[in-house]
C-alpha cells in the first residue's frame, strides 16, 4: 500500500521507524564516544610532539591514514570520498589541537 503524503502511517511503519531510529541513536552515540577516545589520544600525541619540538601536522603519516581509511571505507561499502572528507575534518581538527598545545608549551 502507497501512503500519500495526507495519509498517517500504520502502527507497523511507525514501529518500524522507531526501532532503526533507536538503532541510528545508539550508532551516533557510539561515534560520539569513539571520537572521544580518539581525541584523547591525539592530546597525548600533541603534548609528546610539543615536548620534543615536532611539529603539528605529519603530512606523510595523514597520507598513509587517508589512503588507508578509504581502503576501510571500500570494503565496507561506504563512499571513499566521504571517508576521506571525514578523516580530513578528524586531521584538521587534531593539527588545531597540535598547534594549541604546542604554543602553550612554549
């Protein structure tokens, strides 16, 4: 059966739509708390480059992540493109960490 746009859906759509939402919620809450721990872990980073003078960015290591996280994405059937348009907002994120940290420290 077709809904129209005026018709409201049945108690099976409904129920329907209610349990891949709880399934979407529980996904974004799960990223949220992953890119937590990531971030933790790339303040660590920072404060060691800070300590022993390297800089910020590592371009050939942001390379090595994105050609590697793009080869993830293509397995899993997830577009590359975004994969990388991600992990470039991640890296840009983590540089601006690098280099606040690196200027308190100074």
């Amino acid at each position: 059966m077709n809904n129209s746009p005026a018709e409201a859906p049945d108690d099976n759509v409904t129920a329907e739509l209610a349990r891949l939402r709880d399934s979407i919620d529980n996904i974004d809450a799960a990223v949220v708390h992953m890119l937590a721990e990531r971030f933790k872990c790339t303040q660590q980073v920072g404060h060691l480059k800070a300590r022993h003078h390297l800089p910020p960015a590592d371009p050939a290591r942001e390379a090595s992540q994105i050609a590697r996280l793009r080869q993830l994405a293509e397995n899993a059937k997830l577009d590359p493109a975004f994969a990388e348009k991600l992990l470039g907002f991640i890296i840009a994120e983590v540089i601006r960490h690098h280099e606040t940290i690196a200027a308190r420290e100074d």
